[in-house]
C-alpha cells in the first residue's frame, strides 16, 4: 500500500483585529468669565448701518419721536456757576454794607504813608479797583480812566495814587477783611480811597 501522504499542516488561527479602543470624550470648553468692559444685557441700539428690518422699524420710531418739541426745561447752573468768578457786570462793592466798606477803609489805611511835602495840598481822592483772590487778599489794583488821565497831568497826583495802591497792595494790609460770604471766589471791588 502506498504511504499515506502527509497530513496538512494545521491552519493558523487568523490573528483576531484588536478591539477599537473606545474615544475619549470631547472637551466641552469652560463657560467664558464675564468681561468686565462688555455689557451684560443686549443693546437696544442696533448697528447704525444695519440693514435688519427691526433696526429701520426703531430708527422711524425715533425719527417719529423727535417731531414733538422738547418738553423739559433748561436747568440753570447751579451753585456759583457762571458767577462763581465774581460778578460779571465787574463790581462786587454792592455787596457789602456800609460798615464792612468802613472797616476795609481802616484795615487798609493802616499802611498809608504820607508825604510830608504834599500836606499843604488840598485832600485828594483816588478812586480804586481791586482785585481780590479767593482768599480775600488783594492781588491787582488799577485806577479808574479820569483818575488815570489826572496822573499823567500832576505829578503830586500821581504820587498820592502810587501811595495808595502800594498801601493797597502791602501784605501787611492787603487780606481784606471781607465776610466770609465774599470768600472762595475772585471779588472785584471799587473804592474811593481818600486817607
């Protein structure tokens, strides 16, 4: 008999495909932290150039709005403003009385000096316009316009106007004694100084 052939080999098991390896989850990404420069509530201002029929619809309804006339009325400054500078008509003498005038007159006649040459003229009178800051202390002085053109004429005038603006001007006496409802703001102030 003749030899049996030989057994086949033994077929090879078929490697078995791995597993799909399930995906990982994807990441949601965190809530976005509010902006601190970006409104939290919708504009009810749309795009100005927006074409959206809801956008024209607003822009009629101002437009519509507009066509009434205003119905508030203008609210005045308030506190010293426009005056808070002093009075714009340029004088504050009106407000004092006639004692807080007399009592400046003396404060300040406390520095005037006198010529001992010009004692035998007749008195004189200059008239004044100063100038105080917000604390009450005379910063400019100037003379009124006929007072100026009599001190271009007279020399002795010009000497009494000098004396008494100096006197005006002299930190001994030139924080007036003003009320104190006159401090905190530029006061302009016009005397007739005559010592």
């Amino acid at each position: 008999m003749p030899p049996a052939p030989p057994a086949p080999p033994p077929p090879k098991p078929t490697p078995t495909p791995p597993q799909a390896l399930p995906l990982p989850p994807v990441p949601t990404p965190p809530p976005p932290l509010p902006s601190a420069t970006s409104q939290p509530n919708p504009t009810t201002n749309p795009a100005p150039n927006s074409r959206a029929l809801l956008n024209t619809l607003q822009k009629l309804r101002t437009l519509e709005q507009q066509k009434l006339p205003p119905t508030a009325r203008y609210n005045p400054a308030q506190g010293g403003a426009p005056q808070g500078g002093g009075n714009p008509q340029g004088n504050d003498t009106a407000a004092l009385t006639a004692g807080e005038r007399g009592a400046i007159g003396a404060y300040v006649r406390r520095c005037w000096t006198y010529d001992p040459g010009a004692l035998h003229k007749t008195p004189m009178q200059v008239m004044l316009t100063v100038t105080t800051d917000a604390d009450g202390v005379a910063r400019e002085v100037q003379f009124a316009p006929a007072d100026q053109a009599k001190m271009a004429a007279d020399p002795v005038f010009q000497a009494f106007a000098d004396r008494a603006r100096r006197a005006v001007l002299d930190p001994t006496c030139a924080n007036l004694p003003l009320p104190k409802t006159m401090l905190g703001k530029i006061n302009v102030l016009t005397f007739r100084f005559s010592p």
